[in-house]
C-alpha cells in the first residue's frame, strides 16, 4: 500500500482534536499509526487517509482517495452515519458512533468513528478503530446472557443472585410461580424478609457463617412465604461470586421448591412409622434375609420379646443357622433352599434356641423375591407355635392312651361277644341234648308203648298217633339239627357247611354250589359257630329275596385270613338300604352278621347293585389272639 504524502496529513492541532490525543510527533509517525486516520468531505468523499485506514478498508490507497466512505458501510447502518456526518460539520464536538462495514469479498468488520471538524470547517476529521473482535465478544455475551435468562425464565427452579447481606440483585422469572412476586419486586428484598421470623433468624446465621468462609453451600433447607402468606419447604445451593481480587462480592444459586416432596416425606415416614407399629405389635416375627447367605438384613422389635436376642444379634452374619435347634439344624435350611432356588413360596416348622436355652416352635412363612430370574430376598414371618405343638403333643399323648383303652375295650367286648357266642352255643347244645336225650327217647318209649297194645279196634287210632309222634320225633331231630349241627361239633366246618348246604336245598329248594377247596386250619368253636350262623343266615336270605334256584358258598384260607363267600346271580339289593346309616329297621339279617363277626374281630364286605347279583364275603383275619378268643389252644389263625 502507498503511503499518504505528509503533505497532505492532518495538522497535529487538527489530529488532536480529531481524537482527542496528541498527534504523532512525525509524519511517519500518522503514515504508520495502528489506528485509520481519514479526512472526509461533506459529502463523505476520502480526501485523506493512512495506511491502517486503507487496510481497514481492505482498498490502496490510489483507489481510496476521492471514493465516498459511505460505499464501505453496510446499508442498515448508512442513514445513521450520514446523520452523524452532518452532526460534525454542523460544529458539534468529539462526536462518535459505531457502524458495520460491507466490503466485497471481506468478513463484516465493525469501527468505532471518532470525529471532529477542521479548523477550517471543510473536512471532517475521523479516527476509525476496528472493534470486530469487542463487538463478536459483546455479542457473545449478550448471546449467553439471553439463554441464560431464558433458562432462568422457563426453569422450575428459582434462580438468583445476592449480595454479601442477602440482598437480590437478580431473580428469575419461575420466582413468580413460586412465590407470586414478579422478579422486579423481589430485587432489593433480602432473603430473609421472605422467611418467618425463627427461621430468617437461623437461616441467617448460617448464612453469614457460610459467607464468612466464602464457601459454597449445598441442600440448605428453609421455609419461605409467598405473596399469599402460603408457607413453601426450599431446598437452595449456592456458589460465592468473587471479585477480581478473588474477595467474595455475592452468591449465585437456585431455590427449588420441594413443598411436595416433603410431604410425601412427611407421609412416608407416617406410614413407615404405622408400619413399624403394626411390625413390632403383631403376634409374629417380621423379617426379611438374603436369600443366598439366609442372613437377616431387617427383623422386627418382635424378635427380641419372644426370643430375647436384640436386633443387632440377629443381623449378624450365620445368626439363623447357628441358633436352629440340632435335630433340625440339617433339614431345615436344606427344605428352605430347595424351595428357595425354585422361587416357591413355602412355610415349615422348625424348633428354635432361644436367648434363655428355651426351645421354642416357630411357624414360618417365607415369600421368595426374586431379581433378574434368580431369588434375591426371602421375606416372612415367625410365628411361635410352641403352645400348639404342646397341646398337640398333650392330644397325640391322649390319642395313643385312648386308642389303648379302646383297644382294650375292644378286646374286651370281643372275649365278651366269644363267651356269649359260646354261652349261645352252650345252650343251643344243651337244648338240643336235651331234645336228643329227652324228648326223642320220652317219644321213642311212647311209640313202643303204643305198639305193644292190643289195639283190637283202636287199631287204625294207634296207627295215627303213631305217625305223629315219627313226625313229632323227625321235628325235634330237625330243632336239634338247626340248634347244634353234630356235624360242626365232631367233624369240624366244612362238613358242616356241606351239610347245611344240603339241608338249604332240602327246605328252601336252593341249590348250594359248594367249593371244596376248604380250611385246613383246626377253628376255636367260636369261629366256626359264627361262620356257620353266618352262612346259614346269608344262604336263606339268597332263598328268601334273591329269586334265582341256586348259589355258591367258598371257603378260602390263607396265611392272613380266612374268607367265607357267599355268591348269587340274583336280582341284587342297594346296600346302603340294608348296612347304611339310613338302613330300613326292618333289614336285620345283614346288620346282624356283620355285627356278630365284627364283635370277634372280622369283618364283612358286600359287592351287589340291583339287577346284578350279590356277593358277601365273611373275612375273619387270622391275628385275632388267643387273649381275644380265650384260652382254648385250638384257636384257629393264632
């Protein structure tokens, strides 16, 4: 760029009062000066100019003289630097203003035009200093500054600024949400005129204190009032503001309302309050434990009431395991972690040792909580069932004495029911002796007498009541037969049923199939006197009801019973009409049997439905003691 002739440069009068400073002592001096120099006329042509100018202007110097500076100034800013041109040469002093210049091919540059007439009142006398870079930088600023009050402004959280004595010099929008006021009534209130007395006073304590240190402060909690007088729980965090010599001049920071939060604290903490009453009231342990160790991690104040460790015991690691009872310290927590791993929920009865060496029965119910798939925690209670178990075992105690007496009855009745069975059978042998020994032989002697008579006329007479005393003699031979067959007495029970069989079909008509399969067992009296009622009675009812000619009678015996069966393919009956708690009083015969052999230890079991036949089996187990069937060695199935 050519240098400007010094000739033409601005007289050092003329530069001081252009600027405001003295001129350069030298031409080279204003030729080479960091800032532009120009001359301007009315009309803003460039009558003169210095090489920073010309570099200002992106232009050489040869070009530049004679051009009009309002052609390098961007359009927005043209009117107002032909107003402040005319200002200049209408005689006002020291005038200045900031303008942006437009140049082709230039980045926007921004001066600062200080300015001044000539002596002469024909130039105008300008200093142009480039202030891009303040201008970017104050722009900056103001860009930050905008989105910081823009966040201030839409932030729930109040923001501020104070001074050293509390007092704000700043608050964001969002205060007016929370309090009511509008940011500009807040600035120049202190702090604590929007605090209840009590807490202005402590909060200002630490305040101070804070302010003293030039600290920070965090989660500082306070109560403000808002325009209404409602009260507001805050939470404030504050950072100092220092000074250039680092001296702390005021504090930034944000209030946030935590009004609801401390509520739902305050309501937390109530019901963790009712929860812990009800926990440590209930008639039960309250726990919860890591479902991979079975250490406790919380355990109700239940705990230490029933069984004396205080909660800090109980959290310790191993408590539980160590303080199981032994006979259940193997089981117990192996049932517990079965149950565990498959995420079931579960409750056992195990004994426990309490603080005072007592052992004590707990009920516990465990809920397996389960994260990620794989159990976390086991949550439960402990309830002390020791009482119970006591009273069960004082019941299982007066079961098994029962059971013994009953046992004993029932032993009792049975060699009561044999002695009556044999006192029956006595007196059925006795009246049948009687009816052998007596009555036949009285009816025998009269048949004789009768016979040696001379009936002469009376013949035919004598022939009748002859006949009659055969029948007479036949019935009671029968009477004896039913009474006491001899059968059963000298030759045992099968022949005896075979006998009875052939009786059945010769008075009934019933054709009786009967098995030969037999028992070789030797029977006490007693068995093979009920057996044998027991069959004649279900052999005449099968006569009697079951409309059909015939049916089978078996006698099985094994190593553990002995089984008299009696069989039909008759029309069938219902049971329950005849065994059952509704059973017609009228139905005897079954109730009766089954009664006779339950009463020496057997039993009786009837298969039959209307339409389908009947089956009743008599079963007579072959431990029924010798106790229970008296003293005879001959007892069968001992």
């Amino acid at each position: 760029m050519t240098a400007i002739d010094s000739t033409h440069s601005p007289s050092h009068e003329q530069a001081r009062d252009a600027t405001g400073a003295a001129p350069p002592d030298s031409d080279d001096l204003f030729v080479f000066a960091p800032v532009g120099y120009f001359s301007l006329g009315r009309d803003s042509g460039i009558r003169r100019c210095n090489l920073a100018g010309a570099d200002l202007l992106a232009s050489e110097h040869p070009m530049l003289v004679g051009c009009a500076f309002t052609g390098f100034i961007a359009t927005r800013d043209a009117v107002q630097f032909e107003k402040f041109l005319q200002d200049v040469f209408s005689g006002a002093t020291r005038k200045s203003c900031e303008l942006d210049l437009s140049i082709a091919g230039q980045a926007p540059r921004s001066v600062l035009i200080k300015a001044a007439l000539s002596p002469d009142g024909q130039e105008c006398l300008a200093v142009a200093i480039d202030i891009t870079s303040q201008k970017q930088v104050e722009r900056a600023l103001l860009e930050s500054e905008r989105r910081f009050r823009d966040v201030a402004d839409v932030s729930a959280d109040w923001i501020w600024e104070v001074d050293t004595d509390g007092r704000y010099t700043f608050a964001s929008e969002s205060v007016r949400n929370l309090l009511g006021y509008a940011p500009e009534e807040i600035v120049g209130k202190t702090a604590f005129d929007l605090m209840p007395a009590e807490e202005a006073a402590r909060v200002g304590e630490a305040f101070a204190a804070i302010a003293a240190r030039g600290e920070a402060f965090r989660e500082l909690e306070n109560i403000v009032v808002d325009i209404h007088g409602g009260w507001h729980d805050t939470l404030t965090n504050g950072m100092p503001i220092r000074d250039a010599a680092g001296k702390v001049a005021g504090y930034r920071g944000v209030d946030r309302d935590i009004t609801e939060r401390k509520r739902t604290e305050q309501a937390l903490a109530a019901s963790q309050r009712r929860f812990r009453d009800m926990v440590d009231t209930t008639n039960g342990i309250v726990w919860e434990a890591d479902a991979r160790t079975f250490d406790f991690t919380f355990i109700s104040q239940q705990a230490e009431r029933l069984l004396g460790f205080p909660v800090a015991d109980w959290l310790q690691p191993g408590f539980w395991l160590a303080h199981l009872h032994p006979d259940d310290r193997d089981w117990a927590p192996d049932y517990c972690m079965s149950c565990t791993r498959r995420l079931a929920p579960h409750d056992f009865e195990y004994r426990f040792i309490a603080r005072d060496g007592r052992t004590v029965w707990l009920h516990d119910l465990v809920t397996v909580v389960e994260e990620n798939g794989a159990p976390r925690w086991l949550r439960g209670i402990m309830v002390d069932v020791t009482s119970r178990r006591q009273a069960e075992d004082q019941l299982r105690e007066m079961a098994q004495s029962l059971e013994a007496k009953v046992a004993e009855r029932t032993v009792q009745l049975r060699r009561l029911s044999a002695e009556l069975t044999m006192t029956e059978e006595r007196e059925r042998r006795k009246l049948a002796q009687d009816l052998h020994d007596d009555l036949s032989q009285l009816l025998a002697v009269i048949k004789i007498k009768l016979a040696s008579i001379d009936a002469g006329s009376q013949a035919g007479e004598i022939g009748r009541i002859v006949a009659l005393l055969d029948q007479a003699d036949q019935a009671a031979r029968n009477i004896s037969q039913q009474l006491s067959p001899p059968f059963l007495q000298t030759m045992g029970l099968m022949p005896a049923l075979e006998w009875l069989a052939d009786e059945i079909g010769r008075v009934y008509g019933l054709a009786v199939h009967v098995d030969p399969v037999g028992c070789d067992r030797q029977l006490s009296d007693e068995v093979q006197a009920v057996l044998y009622r027991s069959a004649r009675e279900l052999l005449i009812n099968v006569a009697k009801h079951a409309g059909i000619g015939e049916a089978s009678l078996t006698c099985l015996c094994d190593r553990k019973c002995l089984t008299l069966v009696v069989s039909d393919a008759g029309c069938g009956f219902d049971p329950t009409k005849h065994l059952g708690e509704l059973a017609d009083p009228h139905h005897f015969g079954l109730r009766s049997v089954r009664e006779r052999i339950a009463n020496i230890g057997g039993s009786m079991e009837v298969d039959s439905s209307p339409g389908n036949g009947a089956t009743i089996a008599v079963v007579m187990p072959c431990d029924v003691s010798q106790e229970e069937m008296g003293d005879d060695p001959d007892n069968a199935c001992r």
